[in-house]
C-alpha cells in the first residue's frame, strides 16, 4: 500500500516529500560530530555498509510491490540481478554511475572528518553548476548568460570563503591548515563525480538506455564498504557509534535516495535543485544548534554568495525550462513514459 501510494504522489505531495528528503540528508553533519572512537574510514565503511543493507532489503520489497501493481519491466529478458534489485550488471552506464555514488559516499564522510560541516555543504551546494559546465563541454548543452553569471558568482563566492580561512589558518598558530586543504579536496570530489553521474545517466537515458538511480545508490554503497573495508581495521567504534552510522546508513542515505528518485517523477530538474538547497542549510543550523559547530563569519558570507548565486538562476530559469524531463526511472511504467 505504501508503495503503490508513493507512486501516485500529486505534486504538493511531491515537494513536501522533497523537503522530508532534504531533512533526512541533512543529519549527516551533526549526527557525525555524536562518534566518539570512529577513525575516517571505519565511518565510511559502516555507512555505505548499513546503506547497501538497507536497500538489499528494500529494493526487492519494492519492485515485488510494482509488479503486484501492474507495472511492466523496462528491460527484455530481465535477469535476477534486475528483477530483485534493478541492476543492469551488462550496462557500462550502471557501473560509471555506481563507482560515481561510490566516490561521492567516501569523499563526503572523509571531508566531514577533516573540516567543518559548513564548508562540507556549501561546496557540495555548487553541484548543480559543475553539472552544468560539464554537461556543456561533455555533451554540448548550451548555457544561458544567467548561469554562466551565477558560475562566476559562486566561484567569487567560495574563492571568498576559503581564501579568507586559508590565510586565517596560516597566520594563526593552532588552525588546522592541512585539515581545511584535505577537507576541502575531499568535499570538491563529492559535486564533481555528481556531475559526471549526472551527465552519464542523462545522456544514456538520451540514448535509449534506461538507467535506474537508486539501484546504482546500491552499487555504490557496496563498493565504496568493499574498498574502505581494508583500511577500516582494526575497527575503533564503539557500539553507539555504530548505531549512530546504522542511522546514517538507512535514514540519511536509503531511505531517502529512494525517495528523492520517487520525487523526481512528479518534479522536474530546477524544482529538485531549488529544494535540494534546503540540505545545506539544513545541516548547517543542525550542527550549530545540536554539535556547537558555530559557522565562521567568511563562511556564511561566502556561503551566502554561492546560495543565492543558485536561486537566482533556477528561479530565472523556472518558466523558460518548463520543457526540462525528469528523471527516467526503471519503476515508471514505460507505455506511459517518464512523467507519470
């Protein structure tokens, strides 16, 4: 019943279920300043494992439950892997898309550990523009003046605030230099394989190849545990970190990667942009009410610059995109095409 529901969302529905997602997202910040003896990797390895978990269970759940529904594969001669999961293992798309969420998995608990959550989601903010640029030179996507302004704006913007803590951090004495570098490198990684899974899965899809979004979450909780697993021993957590990192695993990443695909049938590009925004200021006010983590003065300046660079140019670009798809999903019933 819950699924079939989940599949008729009107669009009221679809925003608020959106920002539900947003919320769950968010909690990755302030639930990790709550580990006590967790090292960098072992919490990578305990997320991206309870995530995989979670959607071995729900994946098959789920696809039981369109079938019972009535809705027909989108893949002839569908084999186990995608008659339980969706999984296209003979899909070289799949596996770019995977090894992507992989990246973006590891790369975003590692920053977490290395600096502060503010910067951590306002570089992860900017993904939509690396998206952008890539798409253009990878596929040949043209880009209106508006977003090569809010590029530069954002660029200002994040030039600002980690320039400003650069020169803080080597005039004063005790600020971590190398962990804002590292930190910030590692964040960089998370909008930079967004935007190549991005553009693979578009221009795929372009193709005629139907690629599923949330079977690929799957694969890439599953690659980023085997490949963390090495140098995760010996395991530190204690037993409420790794309930902590269970919480991650489901609520912060299963749950609502499902979700968001499910949103992405009733909601087209720049809406999702525009309410995936809510992520980063989401995080930001949960860290500083609930960890202490006060963001620095250049960083909600610099912030600032890079939020507002993207909701101008999704807002301007609302009425003239009207024609942007949505998401293809391999649960959407194919007679009907993407936007049911």
């Amino acid at each position: 019943m819950l699924f079939r529901a989940l599949s008729r969302l009107s669009h009221t529905q679809a925003v608020f279920l959106m920002i539900a997602v947003t919320l769950m997202w968010s909690i990755a910040g302030v639930v990790s300043r709550q580990l006590e003896s967790a090292t960098r990797f072992e919490v990578t390895f305990w997320r991206s494992a309870f995530t995989a978990l979670s959607l071995l269970i729900i994946l098959p759940v789920w696809r039981a439950a369109d079938r019972a529904s009535g809705v027909q594969s989108a893949v002839a001669g569908e084999h186990f892997a995608y008659r339980h999961w969706g999984a296209l293992p003979a899909s070289r798309a799949f596996w770019i898309s995977g090894t992507c969420w992989s990246v973006m998995f590891t790369a975003f608990m590692l920053a977490l550990t290395f600096t502060s959550v503010a910067n951590v989601l306002v570089i992860m903010a900017a993904g939509p523009l690396f998206t952008a640029l890539l798409a253009r030179f990878a596929i040949g996507q043209t880009l209106p003046l508006r977003t090569w302004v809010a590029i530069v704006a954002a660029g200002v913007g994040i030039v600002y605030m980690y320039g400003t803590q650069v020169l803080s951090a080597f005039t004063i004495p005790q600020a971590n230099a190398s962990g804002l570098l590292i930190g910030s490198l590692a964040a960089l990684c998370v909008p930079v394989a967004g935007a190549i899974n991005w553009t693979v899965v578009q221009r795929s899809q372009s193709h005629g190849e139907k690629i599923d979004l949330v079977p690929s979450v799957l694969l890439g909780a599953l690659l980023s545990a085997v490949l963390t697993l090495p140098l995760a021993v010996p395991f530190a957590a204690t037993g409420g970190d790794v309930a902590w990192l269970a919480l991650l695993g489901l609520v912060q990443l299963a749950i609502p990667c499902a979700l968001a695909v499910v949103c992405a049938r009733s909601l087209k590009a720049p809406e999702v942009s525009l309410l995936a925004l809510l992520e980063v200021i989401f995080g930001i006010v949960w860290a500083w009410l609930w960890a202490s983590e006060v963001p620095e003065t250049e960083v909600l300046i610099g912030g600032g610059i890079v939020i507002m660079s993207l909701l101008v140019n999704e807002w301007m670009g609302w009425h003239s995109r009207t024609g942007t798809p949505r998401i293809q999903t391999l649960s959407a019933d194919p007679a009907v095409g993407p936007d049911h």
